[in-house]
C-alpha cells in the first residue's frame, strides 16, 4: 500500500457571511476553488456567541452538495452533536481539547471516547487546541485523530489578528514521527498574506474567514494560499 500524501487545501469559514445572503456568499467561495466549508458550531458557554445547530448545517450540505463540510465544534459538550452532525452529512468533526476530562476532570468524556464516538458514527476526526494550550498534550492522540486544528486566534470572533507565534506548535508537530502523514490545519486570521509562514511551519491546511469573504480576487487568493502550504503530493 502506498503511504498516504499530506494534500495542500484551503478551506472557508462563514462566520463572518452576511447571513441573509449565506448561499450566494458560498457559492462565491465554492465558485473560486475552496476545497471545504468550515463551520464554527458555538453554544454561547465554550465561547460567548451562539451560530447554529445541526438542522441549519443539513440544509447547507444538501444545498452544496459538490463540496464536503467540516464541523468546529466551540462547543462545552461535543458528544451531544456527534450523531446529528453526522446525519446532517458532515465530513469532519472537529472538538477542543479543552472540554474533555484529559484536560479537566468536570468533563464527562475523555479525547478516546469523543474520539472513538465520531469514528463509530463514520466522520473523520479533529482535535482542536486553543493558543494559550500547549501543543505536547496531543501527542497521546496523533494515531487516532485525521488532522490537528491550531487555533491562531482566541476562539469565538471573525477578524482577529492572526497569532504569527502559533508557529513553533506546527514545527514541534511536523517534527514528530507519528504526525508526519496527519493534516495539520490552523484557523484564525490566515489571509493570502501569511499563508507562506503557515506552509513553511508544515501546516497543510488553513480556514480562511474575513479575509476571503472581503477579497475582490477570491479565485487568485485560493491558488496563492494553497500553493503556499505544505504538501507531500506531487
């Protein structure tokens, strides 16, 4: 068997879309060449805002039915959703660290069981870390999960600054022999404009929001953002 490529993609957040205009936005970011939708998925306690639940997300993957959806799950229990998201059609269930009894023991769940509950429910898997968590408590994980999500904002918010220090966790993980063929993904103000020191670092996959959506050269932007990234295919 041929070992797995590390795959360059660039993927758009919705967070900041003008909601009234939601499929028409999209359908501009699907139109110039994203490779996946992300959608951050918040309940107002993990984070302060609150989005959308699984009914919406259905509705939006039967709409666009050519293109596969990613969950962020910014949510304080993430095993509550694994099933609805999955009968929604979701690809990619992505869950912090942080609210799992690994971290601290008022969680119900640890990271094996959310893991093993999205695997049984047939989503591939993420685990997220927000910036001030340090990224060696993945490590126990890296033979279980599809692709690590590093936070290089603070969670909740469109249009932060893009945390440029961030990029030690990706070297550190890169580096690592178990994660050399895993997808390594940051997420938070990543524009055409630093997508080159995220490839550099090893990530091979970004979300990119605002800057996306504010482009007036979305199609040109996707091509330099993902030929910036990391990638071990041909």
């Amino acid at each position: 068997m041929s070992p797995k490529c590390v795959h360059a993609a660039v993927g758009a957040s919705i967070l900041n879309c003008n909601f009234i205009r939601i499929r028409e936005e999209l359908r501009e970011l699907i139109d110039a060449g994203i490779d996946f939708v992300h959608l951050d998925v918040m309940d107002g306690n993990f984070v302060d805002d609150i989005t959308f639940g699984p009914s919406f997300v259905l509705n939006l993957i039967r709409d666009f039915p050519e293109i596969t959806f990613e969950v962020h799950m910014m949510v304080e229990h993430p095993m509550k959703f694994i099933k609805p998201m999955a009968l929604a059609g979701v690809s990619r269930y992505i869950f912090h660290y942080e609210v799992t009894k690994n971290n601290c023991p008022e969680y119900k769940y640890s990271v094996e069981e959310i893991i093993e509950s999205i695997r049984a429910s047939n989503m591939n898997v993420a685990l997220a870390i927000n910036p001030e968590t340090p990224v060696q408590v993945v490590e126990p994980f890296l033979c279980l999960v599809d692709s690590i999500l590093i936070m290089t904002v603070q969670p909740g918010l469109g249009g932060q600054k893009f945390m440029a220090n961030m990029m030690h966790k990706v070297e550190h993980l890169r580096s690592l022999k178990q994660s050399k063929m895993i997808d390594i993904e940051l997420d938070g103000g990543v524009s055409s404009a630093n997508t080159d020191i995220c490839g550099k670092a090893g990530a091979n996959q970004i979300v990119c929001g605002s800057a996306l959506l504010r482009s007036t050269k979305k199609h040109e932007d996707v091509l330099k953002m993902r030929s910036d990234l990391y990638s071990t295919s041909d």
